[in-house]
C-alpha cells in the first residue's frame, strides 16, 4: 500500500476511535468567498495596517499588529480588523464537508463565524469554546474551539502581547490543546508553510513525546525543505493535487479548497485506501469492512449490506442466497459509491479468474490468499452461499462463485436442529463470553431468570472488560428481557428484589461506544432497538396482503410472476437463526413474534394454490414457538376436513417429520414433564407441535411415537386441559383426514393409565376435568372404531371402588364421562361392573337440585332406567325462574341436548312442550341486543 494511503487509513481510524483532531487555518475561511464577499488574507490585513500608520518597511506581523493598537487604541484597532469578518458569511461545501467528518475537536484560529454558522445550520452537536470559562461549563465530548478568540468575546489573538500573554490569558484552554496534541491524531486545513499562526502551534510542540499521535499538514506543493523543517515537529506533510484527487464534480470552490474537499471526502468513504489494481489490497477491502462480523454465531443480511454497502442478494428455493455485488452500472442505492463499486468489480473479476482455475490452482492460490478464505466463512455466517458472478453462462443464467466455507443446505439443516428442537444448549465452552452467554439463555429458556440474570450480568462485564461490543449489546438487550419477566414474576420474592433494578436504556448505551463500533454495530443496534424487526414486520404485512389478493386472481384465472419468491424463506431462516445462534431473547417481544408468525403465513399463502402446503424445519420451528394456541388452530384451518375435491394437505419432508415425532414432541414432553413451575413454561409449544402433527400423514413408525409421547406425558402430573384436548382433536384429525387405523393395544394402555391415575389417587384437578368434560372422549371413540374391546375387570373394579368414595356429585360426573365411555367398549362382565356402579348412584337419594334431575334424564337416555314423570315435574319448575327473560342459565343448554335425544330418539312425547319451551328461551336469550357468541 502506497505510504499517502497508509496516512490516509490513520487519520480515518483515528475518527472511528474519537481520536481526530482538525486544525482549520484561514484558507479553509477563503472558500467561502464569493462574487460579493472576499474574506482577506493576512497580506490583505497587513497592507491595511501599513498604510494607516505609514510605514514602509517590513515588520513582523504580530509587531506591525501591536503598533497600529499602541497608535489608534483598542476601539479603532477591533474597528479596523472587524470590518472583514462580516457574522454572515456563509459557509462552504468544505465546511459542510469538515462537520461531516465529525472530529471529536475541530480547532481554529480563525476569528470568523463560518464554521459556528455551519455547526448551527447542519445540526452538528458542538459545544462552542472561546474562552477558558466556555471550557469549563462544556458538557459535550464534541469541542469547537477558536483558539485565538473571536469579536463577541473581544479576545482575538492577533498582536505581539496577545501571543505573549497567551499562557496567562488562556490557561485552560492551551493545556487543554497540549494534551490533544497528546492524545489525538491531528490534521491541519487551510495552513501554508509559512503560515505565522502553524508557527506559534509548533512552539507547543517543542516537547512533543515522540510516542504521541501522528500530526498532518495538508498541503499543495513539494517542498523538502520545508517539510524536512515540520517532521522534525513530528508533522508530516500530505501533498494533494488533481491527479490524486478528483475535482470534476466539486463546482463553486476554487482549486485548491476543492482538492481539500475531495481530499476529505477519500476519509469519509475510504476512497483512497486501496490500490484497485492489487488483488492483495482488493481483498483486504472486503475483509476489512465484515470482519467485525465474526464474532457473532450468526449474521442478517442487513449486517453485510450495511458493512459491504453497494450490494444486494438473489434468493434460492434451497433457503440460502448468493450475494450480489454491485458494479459502477448496476442498480442504483442510496449508498451508491463508484469508488466501491469499481473495487468490487475488481474482485468479482478476481473471483472470475480463481473460478477458472483447477483444484490444485485454487487450493495453492487461498494458501497464499488466506484472507480470502477467512471472508467466505464470514459469508457463509449469512446463509450466504456464493457471489453472482458478472458474466452468465451461455444459457444465459446467473452463474455464482461457490463459497466452499458453506455446507450444503441438508447439511445446514441438521446443524440447526441443535438450536430449534427445544433441547439443553451446550453450555461449556473455551470461550468464556460465549459459554456465559450460553448458560444465562438456557437457564432463561427453563425459566430459571434469577440465574439468567446472575450470568449475564457476569457477561455484561466480561465484554466490558474485553470491548466486545457486539456482545456488550446482546448482553445488555438480555439484561432487560430478563429483568421484565423478574419484575412481573409469580414470586413475590422475585419481584420484590428486582423492584428497584434499572432497565438499560440501550440507545444511551450504544452510544456511549466508540465511533467505530457504533458504525459497526448500527445493524444489529436497529435489531436490538425492534427499529429493523418493525420495519420488516410492515413488510410483511403488505405481502401478506398482496399474496392473498394474488391468490383470488390466480383462482378466477389469473397469472403471478414474481422473481423474488424465495426472499422471504430466506430472510426468515435468517432472522430466526441470528436470534436463536446469538442467544437474543427476543422471542417474548410483539413485533418480532408477529414477523415470525406472518412468514408461516406467506408460506402457506404462496402454496395454497397447490394441493399441498409443505412446511420446512424453520416455519415449523416457528409455528410452535410463535403462535398462541388458538391463533395457530386457526391458521391450520384450511386443512381441516371438507367434502370438496379441493382438500388441501399439510406436508413435511420425511426427515422432518422424523425430527419433529422423534426430537421436538420428546423434548417437549420432557420439558413440560421436568416444568415445576406455575405457568407451565412449554404447554403451548407442546399443544402447537401436536397440532400440526394432527394434520400430516403420519408413516406408522412416526405415528406409534407420537402416542407414545402421549402416554409418557398422560402418566406424568404435567397435564393440562390444552394438553388432552390436543390429544383429543389430534386423534379426530388423524381419523378425518386419513381414516387412520390404530392398534387398539395403544389405546388401551392410555385409558389404562388415565383409570390408573385415578385409582393411585395421583389424578389431579386438570384430569379430572378433562375426563369428565369430553376432553378425551375421541380415545373412547377410536377404540370403538377400531372394535376394540375392554376386557380388564380387575382394573374397573379398582376404578369403581375408588369412585365410590368421591362425593355424589363426582361420581354422577365419571358415570356420565368415564365409565359410560369404558361401558360401550368393553365386553359382557365389565358393563355388568359399571352398570352396577351406575344403578347405585341412580339410586341414591335426590335432592331438589336440578343436577339430580338432570342425571335422571342421562340415565333414561342411555337406556339404565325408566322415564319417570317426575322428572318433567322438576324440570317444568326449575324453568320457572328463566320464563320472564331476565335471568339465564347455560344449564338449559344441556338439557335441551337432553330433552331433544328423549322427544326424537326414546319418543317420550311427556317432554315435548318442554323440549319447546327450552328452545325457546335459549333462542330468546341468543336474540337479545348485544350478544355476542365469542
């Protein structure tokens, strides 16, 4: 790399790190001259002072400046100098072009109001220093400081006893520019060689440590001497010119403050740092801008537009993508930078000729070119497969450079199961930062937050330690997770000794970070923020909008193109993958969920066309970790069972559902098992997996595991009401769908384990429930199905012993549920068994309670006794309470039920005005003004 360039890349890393200092003289002033307004040089001044006190010889300056104050006092000489510096002047492009540069100290010593006028115009965060006590009460890290005073202040430096005085009028301000002279990179703008002020700056740097920073002096002309004369000052002079630097587009400034513009441009963009025709410096170009990236397990798209810029991606069905390079007339970007983007063209033609080359070529040619390899792994942290080459083949398709750093996409797959199959993450690791990070996620996935929040505070400080920034981030984002769910925790413990612990404001945080950190981690700050999660959530919306208003075309007739349908696979993959591999807690925020969610949706959206909808292992992954129970019932919907010819069909990958029935249902399972915890952390996840299996076409294999789950779970105390009505509506799915046979052995030994609860006194409320509110009755109805028959009168005579000490109430509600459900299955000797039970409780005492009389009309309906009048007696009068329509009961909705069966089935015509009147009152009742059947 040529030695102006390598200056160039220290004065640029020296802004990233706040580490710049710029020195602005009078020629950067002078580029604000106009057809009107000529801001005068120091000759100008001089000529003016001369003549007013009629000399001719040659004086110093500073002398001549200090005899025209002696001569015509202070008013006169502020008059005289004032005159030239109008408080309006305009600023330049070039001063525009300083402010974007953003120093954290611009120093001047000019008197003018420019760059002031600039800093206020553009909205740069100054602080404005003119005096030692402007220094004092400055709170910005930013500092405009104008050395040499200005008119407002009536502090100019200019004759010999300012400069004399300087240290006594200026205390603070001079120490404080000796130690930037210390501490920060500096360049000077707008001096001569000669220049009398660059003279008394030098006097400061008389003991100037030869270990401080490197000082530059831009300049116009070779002079050796000269230069010679400030490197021994520990300045080095940077001589610019057209031919270096390009001034065709700089219009309204003159040559030489245009060179400077241009100059200053090359730091912003990293313009002058590469030599386009040395394959070693092109590839370096590309590294350095991602190679921060590699810290992470996981990167987004935006993290290598943003790093990269110039560049965009081609989408592949198999979910990866190939990264596409910008050349100078390809599409145009709002980072549009031709510099960049003939660099790339650069390395695509690099690309070119290694894809040329045989395998021995290329292996020996990434031996000597390992940077080359080490940007391919970053790659391939994207999904990121290849890079489009410029040339097709002769077919006319898009060929790509194949990053070998990639595994296949089968490969890839099975890799990232370890991180969506609801498993323990490996936490051990040589990597301290990583197996912190590993540690505070899985306790926060088990929902052990005390912990998480324990080690990630230890992560917090490790990176803190270690200015891993990246990390620092993530650390500080998990901080807030973890802490809201603390906050609002079921233990009163909990929430009492987090009350008090400050939430991070992350945007104050980021940007505390270093210039250059922050430009690396803007990305994944707008991720972090929800700023980016947002952004494509409104993305998402609209094309869920646009592909359902597609679809109605397509099936009145219509056509669709598109050529980027594989996009949101992509993205999606991406996004899920960045959030799980980087340890982001954010699978509890809204917007982030709704991304998720609306991915399934486009999928499903774009092959509803077909007659079958196949899900991959992500959207899966993401329909059961994403949606509320009741909102994924609903997506699945359009699988459910019609009678048209147009059945729509869920469908997964054999290896998919080899994953899902053997690795995700068990550790659901067990993680529901292991859950001691109040909410039941994976329930849902749990009752989502199970639906979206009710709607494949299970293999026999799959389908035994699945049930064996179930059995293992039905055994354990963790059961819930979602979990048995999933396994409920699983089964009917299974029946419906596909007119599945199963072995009523199975079966069986689930109902044998449910009356083992039961007997064993291990039942607990949800069972109960489930039991004897129909929650299960489709396992009763299969094993009919299937003609199977229950023949274990030992394991019923348990049951009926052990219900026979429960409450009259219960025992009517198993009778009616459980034991009429095992009665229609079971063979001579057990119906003997519970009919006896059930004649027993039919003949207990009544009370006046419409549950009696209720239980009365079951048994006549299911044929264990006789209709007895009384029975319509007592129900005629418990509906005398509801006959003037101010009061209700959902009561009457089962007796109806009832009352119907007995009219139409046993035609008991005693019922029939009743059976009337109940409908009546229900239909009264669902009339009224605001009912609402939600």
């Amino acid at each position: 790399m040529h030695p102006h360039n390598i200056h160039i890349k220290n004065i640029k890393q020296a802004n990233e790190d706040n580490r710049l200092a710029i020195f602005v003289g009078a020629g950067i002033s002078k580029s604000s001259d106009t057809d009107y307004i000529s801001l005068p040089s120091w000759s100008d001044l001089i000529t003016e002072l001369k003549a007013d006190l009629a000399i001719t010889e040659e004086l110093d300056y500073l002398k001549l400046a200090q005899l025209y104050y002696l001569e015509f006092g202070e008013q006169t000489y502020n008059q005289t100098l004032k005159k030239y510096f109008p408080e309006d002047i305009p600023p330049s492009s070039l001063h525009r072009t300083i402010l974007r540069i953003s120093p954290r100290v611009i120093i001047t010593t000019n008197w003018d109001c420019i760059i002031e006028n600039a800093i206020e115009q553009e909205g740069y965060l100054y602080d404005t220093i003119c005096t030692d006590k402007d220094l004092v009460s400055s709170t910005s890290p930013n500092k405009f400081i104008k050395i040499h005073g200005d008119f407002k202040n009536h502090n100019i430096v200019f004759k010999e006893d300012d400069y004399l005085n300087y240290s006594r009028n200026f205390p603070l301000i001079e120490n404080y520019i000796k130690s930037i002279f210390s501490t920060h990179t500096v360049l000077f703008l707008g001096y001569s060689y000669n220049d009398i002020n660059l003279k008394h700056i030098m006097k400061w740097l008389q003991s100037h440590s030869s270990s401080a920073p490197q000082m530059y002096l831009v300049n116009f002309k070779t002079n050796k001497p000269q230069e010679s004369y400030l490197r021994n000052y520990g300045i080095t002079t940077l001589v610019i010119d057209s031919e270096s630097y390009s001034i065709d587009e700089i219009q309204h400034l003159e040559e030489r403050s245009a060179l400077t513009q241009s100059f200053l441009k090359s730091i912003i963009q990293d313009d002058r740092a590469v030599d386009p025709n040395d394959d070693q410096e092109v590839i370096s170009f590309i590294y350095e801008r991602i190679k921060h990236l590699k810290q992470l397990s996981s990167i987004t798209h935006n993290q290598i537009r943003r790093a990269i810029t110039n560049c965009g991606f081609r989408y592949d069905d198999d979910g990866l993508n190939v990264l596409e390079l910008f050349k100078p007339q390809g599409i145009l970007t709002t980072d549009y930078s031709e510099t960049t983007r003939c660099l790339h063209e650069k390395f695509l033609e690099l690309l070119s000729r290694i894809d040329l080359l045989n395998e021995d070529e290329k292996e020996k040619f990434y031996l000597r070119n390992s940077t080359l390899t080490d940007i391919f792994s970053i790659l391939s942290l994207a999904y990121i497969k290849g890079v489009v080459l410029p040339n097709n083949n002769d077919r006319g398709k898009t060929m790509y450079f194949v990053n070998e750093k990639i595994d296949s996409a089968q490969d890839l797959e099975k890799k990232d199961r370890e991180h969506i199959s609801f498993s323990a993450c490996e936490c051990k690791s040589n990597d301290l930062v990583k197996s912190l990070s590993s540690e505070s996620y899985e306790n926060y996935k088990n929902g052990k937050c005390e912990l998480a929040f324990k080690k990630n505070s230890e992560l917090i400080l490790v990176c803190k330690m270690h200015r891993i920034y990246s990390f620092l981030l993530i650390a500080l984002f998990n901080k807030n997770t973890i802490l809201r769910m603390l906050k609002y925790s079921f233990s009163t413990e909990q929430r009492n000794e987090f009350a008090k612990e400050a939430e991070v404001e992350l945007q104050d945080e980021f940007f505390k970070f270093p210039r250059s950190e922050i430009k690396k981690n803007q990305a994944l700050y707008d991720f972090l923020s929800l700023h980016s999660v947002h952004q494509k959530a409104n993305e998402c919306t609209k094309k869920v909008l646009d592909l359902t208003k597609t679809i109605k075309s397509i099936k009145a007739g219509g056509i669709s193109l598109n050529n980027n349908a594989d996009e949101p696979t992509s993205t999606h993959i991406n996004l899920l993958m960045f959030a799980l591999k980087n340890h982001i807690m954010i699978d509890q925020y809204a917007p982030y969920k709704a991304v998720m969610r609306d991915f399934i949706k486009i999928s499903i959206l774009r092959q509803s066309v077909k007659e079958r909808v196949k899900l991959n292992q992500y959207e899966f992954y993401s329909a059961i970790q994403f949606y509320s129970s009741k909102d994924l019932k609903s997506e699945l919907s359009i699988f459910f069972k019609n009678e048209d010819s147009t059945q729509l069909r869920l469908d997964a990958s054999d290896e998919c559902c080899e994953w899902i029935t053997s690795t995700i249902l068990p550790n659901l399972t067990d993680r529901l098992i292991q859950d001691r915890s109040l909410s039941n952390s994976y329930e849902i996840e749990f009752i989502n997996s199970v639906q979206l299996l009710s709607f494949l076409n299970l293999n026999v294999y799959h389908f035994s595991k699945v049930m064996s789950e179930f059995s293992r779970l039905i055994i354990s105390s963790s059961t819930t009401i979602g979990t048995y009505k999933a396994v409920n509506e699983f089964l009917a799915h299974q029946h419906n769908l596909f007119e599945r046979e199963i072995k009523t052995d199975i079966l069986i030994k689930i109902l044998n384990t449910l009356i083992d609860k039961i007997t064993s006194k291990t039942a607990h409320g949800y069972d109960n429930h489930a039991i004897t509110n129909g929650s299960i009755d489709n396992l009763y109805d299969y094993i009919g199905l299937e003609n199977g028959e229950y023949t274990d009168k030992e394991r019923v005579n348990r049951l009926v012993f052990e219900l026979g000490t429960y409450t009259l109430e219960e025992q009517r509600k198993f009778s009616r549920s459980l034991l009429y459900s095992i009665f229609n299955i079971s063979n001579a000797t057990v119906r003997n068994i519970i009919r006896k039970f059930i004649e027993s409780v039919i003949s207990q005492p009544k009370t006046k309670d419409i549950d009696d009389w209720e239980f009365e009309l079951w048994s006549v309906a299911v044929g264990f006794k006789d209709f007895e009048t009384e029975a319509a007696t007592k129900l005629d009068e418990y509906l005398e309470q509801f006959r003037d329509g101010k009061t209700f009961s959902t009561k009457l909705y089962s007796l109806k039920g009832l009352t119907q069966y007995l009219v139409d089935k046993n035609k008991i015509n005693t019922l029939e005005v009743l059976n009337k009147e109940l409908g009546d009152l229900i239909e009264q009742y669902e009339n009224r003004p605001n009912f609402s059947v939600i």
